[in-house]
C-alpha cells in the first residue's frame, strides 16, 4: 500500500539546544489508523505540529499526499484535518456555519451536500442549527472533527480524542473513529489512554525523548514483546513460596491462595509444564488455571524503562 505521508531524517533543535527531535523516519500507509504513543515531552506534538505545517523543522524533510510541507505547503494543508485537544470554537456560532466557514477557509468551493453528509454522518444533522454552547461536550468534541473533515481532507489527525470525556463517551468516540476509517481517511492520533490504540490502531509507534523507539503492526508487537502471566489457583492457600521455585519467576498472590508465574512466550521453553510437576512434587495441588497477555501498557513501559536503564 502506498505511503501518504512520508518522513526522513526530520529533527527539530531549539536556540536552547533542546532537541525536540532527532532524525525521525517514518511512513503511515493510506488509509490506515496509527496510534502514536510517549510519554509526556517525548516529541508527538512537535512532530504532528511539522508535518501540520505548523512548526517549520530545523532538518529532514516530510510529504504529505506528496506535498513536500515547506515546497508545497498549501497543497500539505489541504490534504491534512487536524482536530486539537483544545475545543477552540466560537461557542455562539451555529453548527452548520462554523463547518461551513471551515471548509471555505481552504478555498473550497460551498458545497451543502457534503457538509450535511459529514453532519449526519457524525450525528450531528439535528443539531445543525444549534449554537455551539447549547451542545454537550462529547456533542463538541464531534464537531470538531465535522471542522476538521470539511476541506475533504485524506489524512486526519486527532490529538487525544478522548481526553477528558467519561468512559461512554469514549467508546462512542472509538466507534466513531472506525467508522470513519471505513471513508478512507487515514487517521493519526497521540494518545495517553494506552487501551485506546490497543482497540483501534493498525500500527503503534513509540516516541521518546524526540526518537521514534518503534514503529509496528500493533497485533505483531504484543506478540513479540508481550509476556502471559499464568495465574495458579491452589487448592489450599500456602503461607510463603518453597525455596524450590527460585528458578521460575513466581509470586505468591490472593493471600496465599495464588501463585503467578511471568513467562515470555518467545522462549524456546516457557517453564510452565516443569513449574507445574514441580508443584505435584512438593505436594501443592491446584484447583484452575488462567493465562493472561500483557497488554500494551505493558509493553509501552517495558520500552520507556528500557531505554531509562540504557
């Protein structure tokens, strides 16, 4: 599939010294949703500000849809809807006029029929006349992003699109994206929800300290990186573990009537047959059995502490 935005070696240094970013590549396939994650100063907004256009780079170079973002910035622009954490509208304005005028501030020719689609399409064709300020804050939220898709644009960026709302919300806002996703837009979004990308994304990058740690199909990256924790119901609670476990990674849990084994399911051998015979030789019975995969929390952690410690 073809690359619609491309970025090579893209740094961004301040008159401090402070570099936000350092050497970045990076290609997001058309039509695909890519969930960026860092923690908090890591670079994401400054790379999203870049290839906006909002933010000139100090090296490197970023097309958008095949428009170099400084050559060509108008036509980077165009093909860019960005919808900010920020609700920054005017809160008197109807909302069928502010999609309107946001669609003409990219000398976009009026057309109603496609304002009125994307309207009903993100539920907000009732409430087209309403002013802003009589609507609710996921209602708000959406029409922001009615705003941002006005232009017809091919690649939407959504800057934590759930933060601040309740948890209903956020599963609405998850449906939502999908369903935009079936349009053919391909969509981007920062986000600090880690579950967030792990039900939506298609490819998951890790920003930290201004250097994309990975980039990678997110069903491949739990496989690879991710551990299952094998949680053992005894049969009857034990007060403390047997020194003979020393060589597994277990936790005695539940007061006594768990133990937990962490196991990384890349290892030639797991350890979870050995550990279980060697509970039935020191007489330790157990009633079930769970596994668990680490999810992408996990991993995402795994990955910021890994590169503290290096």
């Amino acid at each position: 599939m073809a690359s619609i935005i491309e970025i090579k070696g893209l740094t961004k240094s301040y008159a401090s010294g402070f570099q936000a970013l350092k050497g970045v590549d990076l290609n997001i396939e058309e039509g695909e949703i890519f969930a960026l994650l860092g923690p908090n100063g890591a670079g994401k907004t400054t790379m999203i500000s870049i290839i906006c256009a909002n933010v000139r780079p100090s090296g490197g170079t970023v097309t958008v849809a095949g428009h170099d973002i400084i050559r060509d910035y108008r036509g980077a622009r165009a093909a860019i809807g960005l919808v900010p954490q920020e609700l920054n509208t005017d809160q008197f304005e109807r909302v069928i006029d502010t999609v309107t005028f946001s669609r003409g501030l990219f000398g976009k020719p009026r057309n109603d029929a496609y304002v009125e689609k994307v309207l009903r399409d993100l539920s907000l064709w009732d409430k087209r006349n309403n002013k802003i300020r009589e609507l609710s804050g996921g209602m708000k939220r959406r029409v922001m992003i009615a705003k941002a898709l006005s232009h017809e644009p091919r690649v939407l960026f959504l800057d934590e699109p759930t933060a601040g709302v309740d948890v209903e919300l956020r599963r609405d806002m998850w449906k939502l994206i999908g369903e935009l996703r079936q349009t053919g837009v391909t969509i981007i979004l920062t986000t600090h929800y880690i579950e967030e990308a792990e039900e939506m994304a298609d490819r998951v990058g890790v920003i930290n300290h201004g250097q994309l740690m990975l980039v990678e199909d997110k069903t491949a990256l739990m496989e690879k990186l991710g551990k299952k924790t094998l949680s053992i119901m005894l049969a009857e609670p034990i007060e403390t573990l047997p020194p003979e476990l020393a060589e597994w990674d277990v936790a005695l849990k539940a007061q006594g009537q768990e133990i937990e084994y962490l196991f990384d399911t890349r290892a030639e051998r797991t350890g979870v047959s050995s550990l279980l015979r060697k509970l039935g030789d020191l007489g330790i019975g157990y009633k079930d059995l769970n596994t668990r995969q680490s999810s992408l929390e996990d991993i995402f952690v795994s990955l910021v502490h890994q590169e503290k410690a290096a």
